[in-house]
C-alpha cells in the first residue's frame, strides 16, 4: 500500500472544510462501534448499512463521501475484528477492547479505477 503526506497550503475556509470532514468521519466510526456494543450479533455488513441510516437522521454527515463513510465503519470493524483475534490468541493482559476516538486526524477516500 502507498501512503502519501504532505503538507497544505490552503485558504482558512478549506481548512475549515477538512475539519468538518475529519468531525464526520470521527463521528461516524464512533457511532458504527455503538452500534456495535449495543448490538448483539451486530456484523460488518451491518456497520456499513449503519451509515446510510445516519445520513437520512443527520443530514451534514450526507456531505462525506459514500466511501469516506464506509471506511469509518470498517476502520470500527478492524478495531472489533483485532479485539476478537487478540482473544482467540489468549493474549497475557488486556485484549485491546475498541475504544471511542477522541482525537482522529485523518479521512480516508477510497477510490478504484
């Protein structure tokens, strides 16, 4: 996988839209993991079908991208995900239980082709 970073030279109002971007994406993934601690049986498929419901209740997360959107519900999932197999391996001491984010920096966009 290729990762680039570099830094932005950009206008107060764009810095304003990224972090209103970033807001959603963190809003979203803490909302998926909820979902999922209320849940029971809850899968990834779910997280993701949980996006759409949150766009129709709250009309500013309709602004992030469909995929954007998505990848906030399965970077929730690799946090459930890796807190299962850290169990399975009966790993000495705390297992790594998903936890709410408080202070994310990035937004991930996805895109094929």
């Amino acid at each position: 996988m290729l990762v680039l970073e570099s830094k932005l030279v950009a206008a107060p109002k764009q810095f304003a839209l990224i972090d209103e971007a970033i807001r959603s994406f963190q809003f979203i993934r803490n909302k998926a993991l909820h979902y999922w601690i209320d849940t029971k049986g809850a899968t990834k498929y779910d997280l993701n079908k949980q996006c759409a419901i949150l766009v129709k209740e709250f009309a500013w997360a309709g602004k992030l991208n469909s995929m954007a959107r998505q990848s906030a519900a399965e970077r929730a999932w690799s946090a459930v995900s890796k807190f299962f197999d850290n169990c399975k391996k009966n790993i000495v001491g705390k297992k790594g239980y998903p936890k709410f984010q408080k202070d994310n920096r990035s937004v991930e966009y996805k895109t094929t082709g």
